[in-house]
C-alpha cells in the first residue's frame, strides 16, 4: 500500500466521521424541533431546521405535518446509519486483503439500507406532491431517484465483493 493511499483512506475516514456526526446532529435537531413543535410551541413549525418551514401544512393538517417531519427524520436517520456502516467499514477494512466476511456484509447492508432510504424518499416525495396540488408549499428536494439509483450502485458493489470473497477465501483454501 502507498503512502498516497494510506493518506486518501485517512482523509475519508475524518470526512465520514464529520458527516456521520453532522447527520447524527441534524437527524436529533430534526426530531426535538418537531416534538417542540407539537407539544411545546406550534410555531416552531416556521424553521425546524436551517430554515424548514412547514408551518402552512401544521395549519392544514396536524397529521400530515407530524406524516412528512417524521419522513424527514426518517430519511435523514438512514443516511446517518449509512454513514456509520461507512465508518465501519474503515474500521474492519485492510488493503492487504480488501475482500472479507465483515466488509461484504457491510456494504450489503449498506445497500438494503440505501433502498429504503430510496422507499422513503419516494413516499415523502409523493405526500410532497400531493400536498403541493392542494396549495401547499412543501419546501423539500426528497432526491428518491438518486438514492434508488445509490442503492442499485452499491448493490452491484455488494456482489463484486461477495464474489472477491468467496475467490479469496479459496485462494487461501489452496496456499
């Protein structure tokens, strides 16, 4: 292994810990903010978070608003558990012999995990939309496509890796 490729690795392992911390803060914020707005003061609705106004759907139905805050956290809770298998994986992972047990399990979990955050995007991107017919503003990106098609792309990797590992543990068989 080089030296550049020690140093990329180290380098992406304090970015993924910096983004699975931030997505953990965001996912928390998320959820205190909507429990602030449901029981403590029902204007919080106007900014849960960085600006997220849903505020005119909290005024047209207290279900659909707790509906779309709770896909919200729930899509953001996704993302940071896909960050923490990511972190994982520079725990367990050895350039030495990239192909193991704990690593192909991780990234197929990663993958099932990026599919339901693609079903959830999905199903927030459809309450968005219709919400937004009946004259309320929804001012969310969900992205389901981009993330169903994550999910496809690390799906495919998960297959590679499993077949790296089964070649491997047999090459090991034979030595």
């Amino acid at each position: 292994m080089t030296t550049t490729n020690t140093t990329v690795l180290k380098i992406m392992n304090v970015f993924f810990w910096i983004v699975f911390i931030g997505l953990c803060i965001k996912t928390g914020a998320l959820l205190v903010s909507l429990f602030v707005s449901l029981f403590v003061n029902p204007a919080g609705a106007k900014n849960l978070y960085m600006g997220l106004d849903l505020s005119n759907v909290q005024t047209y139905s207290q279900s659909y608003y707790v509906h779309l805050a709770s896909l919200i956290i729930a899509l953001n809770g996704l993302k940071a558990f896909i960050a923490y298998l990511v972190v994982k994986i520079f725990l367990k992972f050895d350039l030495s012999k990239p192909f193991n047990h704990d690593i192909t399990a991780l990234i197929n979990t990663i993958s099932h995990v990026a599919l339901g955050a693609g079903i959830v995007a999905m199903i927030g991107s459809g309450s968005s939309d219709w919400l937004m017919k009946r004259g309320h503003v929804v001012p969310i990106n969900w992205g389901g496509g981009e993330i169903l098609f994550f999910a496809g792309v690390i799906y495919i990797i998960a297959i590679v890796f499993q077949k790296g590992t089964e070649l491997q543990t047999e090459n090991d068989l034979t030595v």
